[in-house]
C-alpha cells in the first residue's frame, strides 16, 4: 500500500509537474488533505481509501462540475482524479483565502438563491455520492415529499434501526411529513451546506467546497445552514427577497434536519438520538 507522498509523488509523474513543498491541511476522518507548491503553482490534493469509498471523488468531481456550470457561486476547478493502487485522489485548484468583504453575507445570500433557481424536470441526480462517509442516494423522483422520504430519510432510518436505535414505526410520520411539504421545483443544493464547507476567497466572496449535490427541496440547504450555526440572519433575508420562500419554512426546517441528524446519528452515534426522536415526535 502507497503512503501519500508516494501518491503525490505518482499523481505529479502523471500530471507532469515537480512538487516543492507538501504541506498536510485539515481533512477529517475521511481524507487526508494536502496543499501542494509545484512548478505550476499552488494545487491542493484529497487522498483517501479508493476501497472504503468508491467513487467518492468521481462523485465530487461530478458534484463541484454541476456547481461550477450552475455560475452562481465561486468554486474550485477540478485538475485531475485518479488511482494509485488502493488509493484515490482528487486534484484541485486551491483558492486562496482572504479577510470577507463587508457584503459578503448578501453576495452569499444572492448567490443561493441564484444557485437554487438552476432546476432539472426531476428530484435527484444522474448518480448517487455522499453524505460525509455515507452513501446518499439520488433516484428521480416526481416529487419533493416522495424524494425526500425515499431517497433521504428512509435508507438512515434503516441503517440506524440496523444499528440498534429505536425510532419505532414511521408510516404515520411519513404521510404527515409529506402533506407539509411544499410542492416547488427541484433546486440545485449543495447538499451539506454548514460552516466547514464555504470559505472567502482571495476576492473576499464565497466560495464552495465539499458539496454532496442533488436536484432536491430548496429548504434543504437552509435548514442544513441553521443546524449548526455559523450563518448570520442577513444571509436568509436576502435570499428570501430574491426567491421568496412559501409560508411556513421556518417552521419545516427541523423536518429537514432530521435527514442531517440521521447521518450525524448513524456516523457519530446516540448522543443525536433524542433530536432525533424529538423531530419524529413533532410531525407524527
């Protein structure tokens, strides 16, 4: 098995440039992730078990492509995506961080909404990726509840009741949830939009990184952006002015929660669980 410089060593053979200096960046559990000077310039390469998550990189690269065509948020090119034995890679331009300008939140907000009006005939994506380590499933769908239902929340609702967590009978739930969602086009989301996932680029603006695409409910990414903080107020009402939300979404945003709860349940374990069954309580 390769170690990672023997990969950067190989990717850069490949790729036909000379690698200065590595230097190892925040990556998480899942990827380690490296800032490369090369005879190119700065690049940025994710190395990970091609094993343990196959086509996890092909769906990134797929998922930054969408986003970058969609022309509404900045967001890094993809140079290269390959195997070196039992390791994968993904090659990325590396986008230079700088202080936000003053406007960056409604440049965010703007962004979104002009993001979230890219739409396609169907819920879904032409393939399934992933939700941090967990596979996310994207068949088409004709509607957002029927969508959301079976391709979000029922298969981490199946995982987690595998691993032992008690969540009870879902059926009830699953037709209330349904009527209250709102009947709108499917929307371009990021599909993980917290905190970790934007950065302000060398202009000052908003920048997207890590997205786990999908044609799918609007309120989606919203509700992602209010579990964990890290989004001001300004963000969602410039949004709102510029695609105006239907009646009653902050009140639909914990029933969107939940599908990010689930994933945080079935990765981290029971310390999510009364949220959980908290949300499930709550629309039952």
């Amino acid at each position: 098995m390769p170690n990672d410089q023997q990969v950067i060593h190989e990717l850069a053979n490949s790729h036909g440039f000379a690698v200065d200096k590595t230097k190892s960046l925040a990556g998480g559990s899942i990827n380690q992730v490296y800032l490369l000077k090369t005879s190119e310039g700065k690049k940025v390469v994710k190395i990970n078990s091609a094993e343990k998550f196959p086509g996890m990189f092909a769906a990134e690269k797929q998922g930054l492509e969408t986003l970058k065509h969609a022309e509404a948020f900045d967001v890094p090119e993809v140079l290269a995506l390959g195997e070196v034995e039992d390791k994968a890679y993904l090659l990325l331009e590396h986008k230079k961080e700088g202080g936000q300008k003053s406007h960056f939140w409604k440049v965010f907000g703007e962004q979104l909404s002009q993001l979230h009006k890219t739409t396609a005939e169907e819920f879904g994506f032409p393939e399934s990726n992933y939700i941090g380590s967990l596979p996310q499933y994207n068949a088409r769908c004709k509607s957002a509840a029927d969508f959301y239902v079976s391709q979000r929340l029922e298969p981490q609702v199946k995982m987690a009741k595998d691993r032992g967590f008690s969540l009870g009978e879902l059926s009830g739930f699953y037709k209330n949830i349904s009527e209250e969602i709102p009947q709108e086009a499917p929307a371009l989301l990021h599909g993980d939009l917290w905190s970790g996932n934007y950065m302000s680029n060398e202009e000052g603006l908003p920048c997207l990184i890590d997205p786990a695409v999908c044609y799918g409910p609007r309120e989606m990414d919203l509700a992602m952006m209010k579990l964990f903080g890290g989004f001001p107020a300004e963000v969602f009402e410039v949004y709102d002015s510029r695609f105006p939300l239907q009646p009653g979404w902050e009140q639909r945003i914990p029933l969107w929660q939940l599908y990010y709860l689930l994933v945080h349940l079935n990765i981290f374990g029971s310390s999510y669980l009364p949220q959980v069954q908290g949300i499930i309580r709550r629309f039952s």
